[in-house]
C-alpha cells in the first residue's frame, strides 16, 4: 500500500509532470557553532520552489541520511539545487549552520548525477563543509538507484559532467563535478 508521500507524487506527477528525485547522501566537515553542546543537523532542500527536509541526526559533524526527497518537476535541461543544514533545536528556533547552491548542467530524466555542493556558514564566510546529493528523474532512477543499493556500481556509459555554482543564489565556492551515469 502506497504512503502518504507516494500518493503525492502520483498526484504531483499527473498534475506537474515528471518527478526528480534528490537522494541526501552526507555532509561533511560541518562545523559546531553552537556555545553548548553538540550539532543535530538536518538538511533541507529547494527545488524549483519546493521543500523538503531530512530527518535529524544526533551529534554529527558528518553526517549520514541517504533520504530519498521527490520533487514535481519541469524537463528543462539545467537544475537549481539549494540545501541548507540546520541544527535541530528542542526547544526554540532551528539554527543555519550552512547552505550552498548549485546548477546541474545538462540534466534528463534519464541521467543519474552524483552533486557535491560546497557550503558556507550564515554569514557567507566559506567552510569546509559540502553536502553530497544523488539528483536523477523520479520512475527512471529508481531502477538505477536500486542497482547501487545492490552493490552493482557498472555503469554502460559514464562521463564527467560540470556542476556549476548559481552566482546568483549566494551559495556556495567554485564549479563542482560529480559524475553523470547513463
């Protein structure tokens, strides 16, 4: 039986058309800016102006989600990403630890691409953190995606693709490249 989500997607799909899947794979080398204690953080991702979020994890600097997030989506051939890390207060207001943008040039529905976007803190001073993300259409990856689960990591044909950084969102260091999977 379908979840909730699963149901939205299908709507989404008939009414938007075709999904995109984000997989919210890790951050890295996060840092701890609170006065006590330790990071809870999570991620929240935009996309074509949808959000969505991770679960939290407790205590990590480098954290692991693996969270599957569908999004309705246009076919256009370049895709805007923006994630934010946040940590999970109990009680109050969420702190932004850091947030980047990136573009995905040349994106299908069909492509797999592993994105990793480099992050700087809220007051837009460059880190060591980056946030690595799996972004590939909805139906069509799922297939490819359940084969990596598997450990089958062969790919037909493989390249390089450019990942640049979206000038205008504020996010982010220089161009990034992940590794786009037919």
């Amino acid at each position: 039986m379908p979840d909730e989500e699963e149901k939205s997607i299908k709507i989404e799909d008939q009414i938007f058309g075709p999904t995109c899947k984000i997989v919210v794979k890790k951050a890295t080398n996060l840092k701890n800016k609170l006065k006590f204690g330790t990071i809870d953080p999570y991620c929240e991702v935009t996309f074509e102006n949808h959000t969505k979020k991770t679960k939290a994890k407790e205590d990590a600097k480098n954290p692991e989600w693996n969270e599957e997030l569908l999004f309705p989506r246009a076919n256009t051939e370049s895709v805007k990403v923006q994630v934010k890390v946040y940590h999970e207060e109990s009680l109050g207001k969420d702190k932004l630890l850091a947030y980047g943008t990136g573009t995905i040039n040349g994106y299908s529905r069909s492509d797999w691409h592993d994105v990793e976007i480099k992050l700087i803190d809220a007051k837009q001073r460059a880190t060591d953190g980056v946030v690595s993300l799996g972004v590939g259409g909805g139906a069509g990856a799922g297939e490819a995606d359940q084969d990596d689960e598997q450990g089958d990591e062969e790919y037909e044909d493989e390249e390089e693709e450019m990942v640049e950084e979206d000038a205008g969102g504020g996010g982010g260091g220089a161009a990034k490249y992940g590794k786009k999977k037919k």
